[in-house]
C-alpha cells in the first residue's frame, strides 16, 4: 500500500472521537487501485508459445497474464485458457506428437481478447464492483493512454483489508508502559 495512505490510515484509526468508525470506512473506499495494485505487470505478447507464458505465470505464481503487443494491453490469458487449449487427453496422438503440438500453440490462440480493465485512479469500490460484475478475480490497470500499468487482483484488495484490520487491533491494544 502506498506510504502516504497507510499514514493517512493510521492517524485516522488513532483517532479517538467516535465519529471517526465511519471515516474509516470512507477512507477505504476512498483507496485508489493505483495504491494497491502490483506494477510493474508480468506479461507476454501474443506471439509467444503458450508453453513459455504458461511457465512464466508458473514462474510467478500468476492466474493470469496480461497480453500486450507494441505497449497496449491485447488480451488476458488465465489458467482456465491454457488448460482449454491443450490436446484433448483422449487423443490418440502419442506423447512426441502431442510435445510438438503443444509447441505450436502461440498466445493469441488461447487469449481473451474481450478484456475487463481499470484505470488507476479508479477506487478499490469501482474495481471490486468490476470484478463481481464479470466474475473475475482481477483487472488490468491500464492509463488513458491504453498503457498496461500493473494488475489489480482479489488477493491485493484481501490483502489492504487484513492489513488495515490488523493495524486496527495494534491500535486498540493498550500499549504496555
């Protein structure tokens, strides 16, 4: 998260007025994706053999990959398309037959073309709306310029909430003098 927010963060939960519970509430919704979201972005092009993205999102323990070709996000490629695009397992190709294939098989073969995008200056609310709405657990966060900025995911928006909740408690633990 962003240092000058999680200060923001932490003067605000210190604050003793009751009043200030909803003002937390306010603040988180007043996050930006942009504080949150992993940048720089992992990605590929979609002249890559799918073996190789397949192995980069391995690599990164990654469920998805954003696709760009000359600086602009083309695609998205996830687990679920990789595993669609591989040989059927009841074919009768044997297992040489089936290593060259998979060989073959390029990104743009697999990609989602039609992808759900944020901006970075969109709230965490407006992002995790996107992601309910189109069941996806995660959004490329792309400039007005359609420039692939980072990736925003479920797992980063958990992760503020248990770090601000925790913060919280620390808070409200009697300091021992």
């Amino acid at each position: 998260m962003n240092a000058a927010r999680l200060q923001h963060a932490i003067a605000s939960l210190m604050d003793p007025r009751p009043e200030q519970g909803r003002d937390k509430i306010s603040w988180l919704g007043a996050l930006q994706v942009r504080d949150l979201m992993s940048a720089p972005a992992v990605c590929t092009d979609p002249s890559s053999a799918l073996t190789a993205a397949h192995l980069l999102m391995r690599e990164h323990n990654l469920r998805r990959l954003p696709v760009v070709e000359n600086g602009r996000l083309v695609g998205i490629l996830t687990l679920g398309d990789v595993r669609g695009a591989g040989p059927s397992e009841v074919s009768t190709l044997n297992r040489t037959e089936l290593g060259y294939l998979t060989e073959q098989l390029k990104v743009e073969r697999a990609m989602s073309r039609e992808v759900v995008t944020t901006a970075p200056d969109s709230s965490l609310k407006e992002a995790a709306r996107l992601m309910v709405q189109h069941r996806v657990s995660g959004l490329p966060v792309v400039s007005p310029a359609g420039e692939l900025m980072g990736v925003v995911t479920e797992s980063d928006i958990f992760k503020t909430m248990v770090d601000l909740l925790e913060l919280d408690e620390q808070l409200a633990e009697p300091s021992a003098s």
